[in-house]
C-alpha cells in the first residue's frame, strides 16, 4: 500500500497496480531530462498544468523506478492507463500533489 506521507502513489499500469514515487533521485533524472532546472523550476513548471505526453512518459517513468520498478521510458510509453490519455494525466497530477504538496487528481 503507498504511503501519501513518503510522496507514493499507487497507479494500475499496463494492468498492474504500481507504487510510484519520486524520489530525490527520480526529482534529480526528472531536472536533467527538462533542463537541468532546479527542483523550485521543477515544481513551478508543473504547476501550469500544462503537461505533454512526453511529459508523462518520463514524469510516470521516473516515479517508477523511484519506487524501484526496472522500467524505461520506452516501457512506460507503451503502457496503457485505465481512462486512457485523461488516467495518465491524472496518475502524474497525483504523483505531482504527492510529491510537491497542494490539491491533487485521485487516481488510484
């Protein structure tokens, strides 16, 4: 069972329901991948919500191998969510609220 207090979610990807969580690690994969920014950047440029598919692929990417999952951007990239494009966006705003703080989706 995730636990919200360490930032973990639980997701169903692909079918199968994953912890996701973004560690400091996973925050420091997720400031190289968007340009070198800092974590403050990091969370300032979430909280647009203005998120591409891209965006998602290595945001979910990122909280599962932070959570321990061996999974590659192009594995996640062929996962599927359940309510489609909307679940995704929903499992990276929980993950977001999560790890950041503030209101979040409830994807479960």
């Amino acid at each position: 069972m995730a636990n919200r207090h360490r930032g973990e979610i639980e997701a169903v990807l692909g079918g199968e329901r994953m912890t996701l969580v973004l560690t400091l690690g996973a925050l420091a994969e997720l400031e190289q991948a968007f340009g070198g920014e800092d974590m403050l950047s990091l969370a300032s440029r979430f909280e647009t919500g203005r998120i591409s598919a891209m965006d998602a692929v290595k945001i979910i990417g990122a909280g599962l191998r932070g959570a321990g999952y061996e999974r590659s951007d192009e594995d996640v990239a062929r996962m599927t969510a359940e309510g489609g494009a909307a679940g995704f966006i929903a499992i990276v705003a929980d993950l977001l609220s999560a790890t950041f703080g503030g209101a979040g989706g409830g994807a479960s």
